[in-house]
C-alpha cells in the first residue's frame, strides 16, 4: 500500500513549526555570539561551535525557504482575501530571506571584499532588532489565551463550510449588535500592552545599536573610538602625536569600533607597565611607558577589517614600525617567527617573519591622534591592516622571537591561519 502524500495545510503546518523552532534558535545562537556579556562567559571555547550551529541552522532555513515556493501560490491563494495574512507572509518572507542572504556572505566572508560584509553585517543585524520583537509579538497574540472564545469558535469552523462561517459571523454580529461593545476589549489590551513592552525593552538598545554599529551610515553620529577619560587613564604622560596625526591624514575614521573581547578587560598603569622584545634576538630589550612612547614613530592611514563582518576605514595609526623594532633587536638565524602577548595574559598570535615585516604592520600608540582607548587595545596594539584583526593583538606588551610557530588564541578555536582579507 502506498503512502499518502501529507495534504496541502499539513505541509504548511509542517514548514510553519519547523520554521518557528529554526528562527527561535537562531535567535538565541545569534544573541550568544553578539552580546557582550555572554561573549565573555564563553571565553572562546564555546564560540564556534555555537557559531557552526548558527550557520546550519542559517542553511536549514534557506532549505525552508526553498520548500515553501512550490507551495506559495496556492497559499497565496487561499489567504487572498485576507490583508493581514497576505501582510505578514510578506513580512516574514522579507525577514528569512534577508536573513538567509546576509547570513550567506558574513559565512564566506573570505570570498567577498570587506564592503560586501559590512553592508551584510549591517542589514543581518537591522533585520534583527526590527524581526525578533515581530516574531515575539506575533507568537504571542496568537496564542490560544490570547484569543477570544468566539473568535475560537470562527477559527474552528473556518476549515468547514463558507456556510457555517456565514453564519458564526452573522450570529457573532447579532450578539454584539444587542449588547454594548467596549472601546477596548480584553484581547486588543493584551495586544497593545505587549506591543508597548516590547517597544520599550528593545528601543534604547535598537538606537544605541542604529548610532553605533553602523558608523554613521543610518545615522549622523560620527565613528571612531572612544576618547581616553582624563580621569581614568593611569598611562602618564600621554604620547605627543606627530604633525600628520593631529591633521588626522586622510580624514580620521570611517565607521563604529565594535568592542569585542573574551576575557576581562585588563587595566594598565604606567608606573607598572612595561614593553619586552626577547626570544631569539640579539639584543633583548625591556621598556618602561616614558621610553616606550620616546621612540621614534610614523603614521599611516589603513582599514581595519573584523572577520565578524564590520570595518572601520581610514584610520590613521601612529605607531613604531614592527619591522623597525626587529631590526632594532637583531635577529638570530634560527629566528622564523613572531610571537605577540598581550597583555591580559590568555591571548597569543604569530606572524611570520616575511608578514611581520611588511611595511603597514605596527605597535600603534595613536589613533586618530589620540591615545588607544583600553576598550579597543590601548594602550599599545598591534595594527596589521591586510589581515583580519585578530591578528591585531590588543594590549600587546611583549615581543618574541621564536623558530616554531605558535597557534594562536582564535587559530586554536577554529580560525583560519589564513588571516588575509580579500581585496
């Protein structure tokens, strides 16, 4: 005997709920890898698996999307005389499908330019803010408590006759023709009171989000990093930046920092603080702040690319050239790569000896002609500009010299080695 083929509401049925448990998980995967706090709580370990969950479960969806397009025109069809229904299949449809696309560029990050990502990210993180209180409030008001007892009773007998809606509705109408009809009934206020709560928790953050993270492109709110507060910086004196740096070469910066970290941000004082280069050099060296930031530096204007998707571009770093302190420490033969620390004293990365010395790689010290604030690596960070910024190691103290290469904090993780931004 032959199976029967699950009929059309069925189907629908099917894809709905699987949809729903999709959509919720993504929500709650997406909320682990973006959040601040829970960043930190995961410390790293946690991140790509849960990030490898979020993109199969991205990929499922797209699979969704794909089975519901046979079925689309007849559904489209039944629900053609009504509006609502017609409004948010389209909705929802706008959501997945922006969701899937974006998603699919910030997964294969590697094989698109940078604007192509941050444009991505930008639009999966908007779809966000506006789709996840939709959904809530969409799930919610339909509910079986939040629905009248005859407006039940009409869901009911929708899937029967046109005759027995006829006459649900007209025995509805006559019922309230006869008794007086509140200005608010029980199930709008549910409505409208979840409606209200939902706008008021998500709002601050959306617009904090919509003046930040995007960098100025929805907003007039100029990017860039944090000022260094007077009264919270214990690195004394602060670096004197160089002519080219107070001008802000090349404009300043394009775009939002997003400050992103897996261990508690350290704090730094000049008075303890100190700079190492040792491993296999000729001249092992220690500085104190005031040596430090007594050395000769340079300044460039470079992008800065996270693999998470966002760029800031334009900065103008002041810095000491990395290839200048190697040739400053003196190399031994056996020395093939370079190990940075920084210094919350977890994370670690390595160039080679060839990319440690291309000409854009530096300590920085100045941002914009500022001081690095601590959130963003300050008070010294390594700058890396054609590679993604966890090669960027913020906080960065010590240098060494070393013949083996060393996994780094993210390569350990599940990072590619290959850092390279395509340009």
């Amino acid at each position: 005997m032959s199976k029967r083929k699950p009929g059309f509401g069925k189907q629908l049925a099917d894809l709905h709920r699987w949809n729903g448990w999709i959509v919720l998980i993504l929500t709650i995967s997406g909320l682990l890898l973006a959040w601040d706090v829970v960043r930190g709580w995961l410390n790293g370990e946690a991140r790509n698996p849960i990030k490898q969950l979020h993109i199969i479960l991205g990929v499922l969806s797209g699979v969704l999307i794909l089975l519901y397009v046979p079925l689309m025109k007849r559904h489209l069809k039944q629900i053609r005389q009504r509006p609502k229904q017609k409004g948010n299949l389209s909705f929802v449809m706008v959501l997945l499908v922006g969701w899937f696309l974006s998603g699919i560029v910030l997964w294969q990050i590697r094989r698109f330019p940078p604007e192509w990502a941050n444009g991505a990210l930008i639009v999966h993180d908007l779809l966000t803010w506006i789709g996840v209180p939709y959904i809530i409030y969409h799930s919610v008001t339909r509910i079986r408590w939040m629905k009248k007892p005859e407006r039940r009773s009409i869901k009911t007998f929708e899937d029967h006759t046109d005759n027995s809606i006829a006459s649900t509705v007209a025995a509805h109408s006559n019922r309230e023709f006869s008794e007086p009809t509140p200005w608010i009934n029980r199930k709008q206020f549910l409505k409208w009171s979840l409606g209200a709560a939902l706008a008021v928790a998500a709002a601050p953050s959306f617009f904090r989000w919509l003046t930040t993270s995007t960098g100025g492109a929805l907003t007039s709110t100029p990017g860039g990093m944090k000022d260094v507060s007077d009264n919270a910086n214990l690195m004394i004196p602060d670096p004197t930046p160089l002519p080219d740096s107070v001008n802000v070469v090349g404009g300043g910066a394009k775009g939002y920092f997003r400050v992103y970290t897996v261990t508690p941000l350290p704090t730094f004082d000049s008075k303890t603080w100190s700079f190492t280069i040792d491993g296999l050099v000729d001249k092992p060296s220690l500085w104190n702040w005031e040596q430090f930031i007594g050395m000769a530096r340079t300044v460039q204007v470079s992008d800065f690319h996270c693999v998470t998707g966002w760029s800031v571009y334009k900065n103008t770093w002041e810095g000491i050239p990395l290839s200048t302190l190697l040739r400053q420490a003196g190399l031994k033969s056996n020395a093939r790569f370079v190990k940075f620390y920084s210094g919350d004293e977890v994370y670690t990365d390595t160039l080679t000896l060839e990319q440690a010395n291309m000409d854009d790689v530096m300590v920085a010290v100045l941002h914009d002609g500022k001081p690095i604030h601590r959130d963003y690596g300050g008070p010294v960070r390594l700058i890396v500009p054609q590679m993604y910024a966890y090669k960027s190691v913020k906080w960065l103290d010590r240098i060494e010299l070393i013949d083996k290469d060393h996994i780094g904090y993210w390569e350990v993780r599940g990072y590619d080695t290959d850092a390279w931004v395509k340009t």
